[in-house]
C-alpha cells in the first residue's frame, strides 16, 4: 500500500454547552438545563452515563462483524482508528458515548477496511472542507450529514454494510442510537482517506 501524509481533519474547540441534547437518558438520570437559545442541555455525571451506555452496549445480540484484526491490517490502520473517536466526538456531550463505544466504532472501521470500503471512490477534494464544517457544527445532526453528503452509491453501502449488521448486533444498533453523527461522519472520513490505503 502506498503511504500519504494526510490525517484525519482536527476538530475545533467545541462551543460552550448551549447546544441541542446529545444524549437520550433516563430523566431520572438526567437533569434539564436551558442555554440562552433555548436549547436543551441534558447534565449528567459521567459515572451515570457510563453505566447507562455500558448496560446498552452489553444487552443481548450478535457480535458484529469487525473483520480483520489489526495485525492482519497494515500497521498504520491501527494508528489511524485510535484517532477516531477523537476526530467526530468533539461536542462534550458525547465523550462518554463516544469513549463507551471506542472498540465498536473501531471495529465498524476494521470492517470498512477489510472490504476495501467496496472501492467507494474518494471525495475528499470535493466535500472534505463541508464535511468537516458540519461534522462539527453543533446545530447539525445525523440527518443533515446523511442527506446533505452521502452518495446514492455510500448509502447502499451503508444499508448492506452497517445497517445489515445493527439488526443482529446491539453493540452497532445502540452505537447507531447514540451517537449517529458522529459515526456517519467517520465514515464519510474513512472513505475520503480511500479506505485508508494511504499511512495517515
């Protein structure tokens, strides 16, 4: 595999806490607070949210598949997954969702590069400096990346690929419930890195 500089994009610093709710919690869990713009703020501990996502993340359901194991990959895929969760989960309303589900979203990203992404064609130069704005701005959501930056093509992948997958997995459906933003995101992140072929 031929080796390119590039690494995922760097996040900016996240705005201040008066974004729209990031989590779906109990409300016993979770207390309601409201930013100047009227947009909910859902406060919780993280010891609380720990254990909600970690109850989900271990309820019944297949393991998914992840193919290949990092040592059957080339070295710098390992790298380059370890950077993900930090790359798409800049609002902080998501750290603890996005640190329970490190490993899955790891393994959704194995799988993406085992299969070669089915040779989904890069759109980096095209869509990477949007993609990126959107991907941070807390004023979009997972429907706003999906319809606004999937193609026809991704989102047949996305349907046979993950989809397929999160109807027998709990690990990829709750990940998919939780944190859907930010796992289309690294997807479309993964696919512009042509499948990470290249060393980031």
């Amino acid at each position: 595999l031929a080796k390119s500089s590039r690494s995922l994009p760097q996040p900016p610093q996240p705005s201040p806490p008066t974004m729209r709710a990031t989590l779906v919690l109990p409300v016993a869990m979770a207390s309601v607070l409201r930013g100047a713009n009227d947009n909910v703020v859902v406060d919780t501990t993280a010891a609380q949210q720990f254990t909600f996502l970690r109850s989900s993340a271990n309820a019944t359901g297949g393991p998914p598949d992840c193919g290949d194991k990092y040592d059957k990959l080339p070295d710098f895929t390992k790298e380059y997954g370890a950077t993900l969760t930090n790359t798409v989960c800049t609002h902080p309303g998501y750290k603890t969702s996005c640190k329970v589900f490190d490993e899955t979203l790891q393994c959704w990203f194995r799988k993406m590069v085992t299969g070669h992404c089915d040779d989904l064609p890069s759109l980096f130069k095209k869509r990477n400096k949007k993609l990126v704005e959107d991907c941070n701005n807390p004023d979009t959501d997972h429907l706003d990346i999906w319809m606004t930056h999937f193609t026809e093509a991704e989102k047949a992948y996305w349907r046979q690929n993950f989809k397929a997958q999160a109807e027998n997995s709990k690990l990829f459906d709750t990940m998919n419930k939780l944190i859907p933003k930010q796992l289309l995101c690294a997807t479309l992140h993964i696919v512009d890195d042509k499948c990470v072929k290249y060393d980031s």
